[in-house]
C-alpha cells in the first residue's frame, strides 16, 4: 500500500498539544494527525495509494472545515482558516511523484490567552470528539467564526446572533435559557417602551445586545463596550453550554 501526505496549519491563539491521530471513514485515508505549537495547528492527511494532487487536496479539503471547527468548539480557542503547506505523495504508474513544502509564519501573537496544554487523556476525549460524525458543523462553524473575531462587540453579536438561532428567534426564549444556565443573572425591565409597559424584563445580556441594535436611553456607547468587554467571556461561555444541548 503506498501512502502520502497532505498537510496544513492553521494560526491559533493559546493553544499547545503535542501530536495525537484521529480515525475517519474515508477509504483512502489511513489517519489524521494533529500538532499544535507555535501559534499554529497542523493537519496532517496520511492517504492511502492516492497519487494525484489534486484528488489528495480534495479529500483532505473536504474533511479538514469539520475538524478545524470542532476542534475551535472543544478546546474554546480562536482558530484562523487553515492553509496548505505540502504534500508528498508516492509515484504514480509513470514513476513521477508529487511533493511540495512550503512555509507559514505565525499570523497571531498570543497576548491575553494563557495556553491551553491537552494531556494524554485530554487528547483522546478530544480525538474522540473529532472523530464523531454530526450534523450540526454548522454550529461549530458559527461559533469558530464568532470568537475569532477580535473586536469584543462583533464576537459578542455573532454569539447573540447563535443563541437566537438555536431559541427560535425569540429573545424571551434567550432570556429563558440565560436565567436557568446563570440564575442570579442581573435583570432590568426592557428598554423596548411596548415591552416595558407589559413588565417585560431582559437579562443584562439581552440588554448589551440591545444597546447596541438599537439607541438606549440612560447609557453611552462607550460604557456599553466597556460592559461587553467585561463579560463577553462569560457570555462564550453560555453559547457554548447552548450548542453543546442542541448537539450531545
């Protein structure tokens, strides 16, 4: 059986976790490894008598989306969109041969993040995970996308902007599921006057959220990105709890 490779990286902040394989039912593939140092990922395709380029990228490609946003889910780190960096793969029936390397400096420094070293168990859970077939890549797409962002206002309403999808665009569902994950959440009565005339009231989230959509009296844009900055995290950290229900 002749094998090659395909490999990538991926910039990441925080990040660190020495090589582990992950399985994958794709005839041609005989394993994924994983690495993670340098303020990168590598994805290396291991495949099994593939011989051209261009067939090896597609599989690896086809595949490679899911592990990159599974892996950003897991291990809640902000991971940058992978890139190719070589192949080697064995020598077709004319005995020609394909292998490109090419080089990736580190796009990302890692400022704010303390890293996340994985274990040897750690790292089977997580291989385990990535080797699950679901549904819902979506998600860990939208997530991935979210805490990418750099600005604390753009990741904290892409993550709103989840949370409303998995509650049927209904913000009192939002608010129904913040209060059971964090019951002593701060609440206020809505800033909306028809909502606020019913009693109607938000989370503190809700309100963040809704400051920012829209112009709220009593409040400066400034102390509401100062609110967002000071508990963004905590609010990922619910979005994950989200997605983790709809999913498991």
């Amino acid at each position: 059986m002749a094998t090659g490779t395909i490999e990538f990286v991926a910039p990441v902040k925080g990040l660190r976790f020495e090589m582990f394989e992950v399985s994958n039912q794709h005839q041609a593939i005989e394993k994924i490894v994983l690495t993670a140092q340098d303020e990168q990922v590598n994805v290396v395709f291991h495949l099994n008598n593939i011989f051209d380029s261009e067939e090896a990228e597609g599989i690896a490609t086809d595949i490679l989306p899911s592990i990159i946003n599974g892996l950003a889910f897991y291990t809640n780190r902000p991971i940058g969109e992978p890139r190719f960096t070589g192949g080697k793969l064995p020598k077709d029936a004319s005995g020609s041969s394909y292998t490109v390397i090419t080089t990736l400096t580190a796009l990302w420094a890692t400022a704010g993040l303390t890293d996340l070293r994985l274990a040897d168990e750690e790292r089977k859970e997580l291989a385990t995970f990535l080797e699950q077939h679901y549904t819902s890549n979506y998600l860990y797409s939208a997530y991935r996308f979210a805490i990418i962002q750099s600005d604390p206002i753009a990741r904290y309403m892409f993550l709103y902007n989840i949370l409303l999808q998995l509650k049927n665009d209904d913000q009192k569902q939002v608010d129904d599921f913040i209060r059971l994950e964090m019951p002593g959440v701060p609440q206020s009565l809505s800033g909306d006057p028809t909502l606020k005339a019913k009693g109607v009231w938000e989370t503190s989230y809700t309100r963040l959220r809704n400051e920012i959509a829209h112009r709220r009296q009593g409040t400066t844009p400034q102390e509401t990105r100062r609110e967002i900055q000071d508990n963004v995290a905590a609010f990922q950290e619910l979005v994950k709890t989200a997605i983790s229900q709809v999913v498991s």
